[in-house]
C-alpha cells in the first residue's frame, strides 16, 4: 500500500500481531496452535499476553495452520454436501428447505 513502514516495534504493532495470534489461537485452539508452533501452552499464552515477543515465524506458521484448517473445514463441507444430496439454491443460505 505504500506510505511509511510500520514498525513493528511499536506497541500499536505488538497490539496487532498479538491480536492475530489471538484469533488464530481461538480458531484453531489453544492447544493445536501451542503444539503446531512446537511449544507449551504456557508458553503461547506468555505470548498472547505479551510476556514474550511473538515472532514472524510464528506469525508464519499460525497461518499455515489456519490454512491447514481451512482445507480440512472444506473437505468436511464437500463431504457434507455429498452426503446431504442436492439442495435447492438458497436453502443453504435462508435455511429454508423445499420439500
């Protein structure tokens, strides 16, 4: 986008990426996110509270393991799908099924 870097050691910049990892923790859980970053729960959540510096690589690999989720979450959907047969269009957005 342009304009000045930011700088990631301002305190606006740890918020952030603390925030991120938050969320990714909360999506994916405490535990898989700890173990897929290869450490202790306690550990992550020193980071979650900024006790400890959170990493690029960590960013990194938070991501690769939402990725990860998300084909999975998808593979599931499709199967779901599979197994529910054909629907009308919109009975999956309103909820409402035509019988």
């Amino acid at each position: 986008m342009g304009g000045v870097p930011e700088n990631r050691n301002s305190f606006a910049a740890k918020v952030r990426r603390g925030t991120l990892l938050r969320l990714a923790s909360e999506t994916l859980g405490q535990e898989a996110l700890a173990d897929g970053l290869g450490i202790s729960t306690r550990a992550l959540r020193m980071k979650l509270g900024m006790d400890r510096p959170i990493a690029n690589a960590d960013l990194t690999r938070a991501r690769e393991l939402l990725l990860l989720h998300v084909q999975s979450t998808m593979a599931l959907a499709a199967d779901l799908s599979t197994a529910a047969g054909p629907q009308p269009i919109g009975a999956i957005v309103t909820g409402v099924v035509a019988l």
